[in-house]
C-alpha cells in the first residue's frame, strides 16, 4: 500500500495505527496527521527503538496492510 491512501485518509487509518503502536494516543496521532516522518519519530520516543527501526516496523506494517 502507498503511504499517500494513509495521509489522505488519516482519519481511518490512525485507528489502526493506535491499534498496532497503542503507546501512542490521540493526541499523539493528530499531532502526526498522516506525516511518516513524525509517526517515525514518534514511534521512536515511546517504543525503546531507533527512529531507522520505527520507519521499518512502519514499512512492515504498511506492507501487511490491504487497502479497503
């Protein structure tokens, strides 16, 4: 899946996001609004893990995704 059907459907998509990465929360998530980078960056603060490890577990997840 591309990463642009997430950013341009943000709304949905954070829920499953929240689901997968649940140390992230609302607030966190529409702070991110659909920007890689942040969710990267994010990931990388509350998971003990390197922003380059949380844009790969980002990729995995994205890849395992199906686009509905």
């Amino acid at each position: 899946m591309d990463w642009k059907i997430i950013d341009a459907n943000w709304a949905i998509w954070k829920t499953r996001i929240q689901k997968h990465w649940p140390k992230l929360t609302d607030e966190d998530l529409h702070r991110i609004g659909g920007n890689r980078l942040r969710l990267a960056d994010k990931i990388s603060q509350e998971y003990p893990i390197s922003e380059v490890q949380a844009e790969h577990d980002i990729l995995v997840w994205l890849t395992a995704q199906k686009q509905d």
